[in-house]
C-alpha cells in the first residue's frame, strides 16, 4: 500500500542526503536502497517538472512580447 506524504522538493532531497549517512545493516540495506531509488526518482519528476513549467511560460511570454510588437508595429 501506498500512502501519498505532502513533502516539499527541498524536504524530499534533504531526507535523501540523510540516506546516504545513515548507517545500515542486514535486511535493511535492501529497504534503504529502495527507498534511495524512489527519492532518486521523485527528485527527477520534480525537476523535469519544474523545467517543463518553466519552458512553458518562457513560451507564452515569448508570444505576447510577439504579439505586443506586432500590435505595435500596425499602430
């Protein structure tokens, strides 16, 4: 079962770093290195995300600048 934990980008690199100095033994490397890989995997969803966001508003400004100076240059 999963359960979805409202945690910050910061939040979620943060207790990833801990992982790493964290020490382990026995049965729990597996679980911690599980649980490495998903934070792995949830800080690149972030940061994809975060750059699509990005493109995409540098898009739309781009478009009315253009818009703007063509209304602009009709004056």
């Amino acid at each position: 079962m999963n359960y979805e934990i409202g945690f910050s980008p910061e939040e979620i690199a943060i207790i990833r770093q801990s992982l790493d100095i964290i020490q382990i033994s026995g049965k729990s490397a597996r679980v911690i290195a599980g649980l490495q890989d998903k934070l792995d995997e949830a800080i690149m969803n972030i940061q994809f995300t975060i750059e699509a966001e990005e493109a995409k508003k540098q898009e739309e400004l781009q478009k009315l600048v253009e818009k703007n100076t063509t209304s602009k240059l009709k004056s």
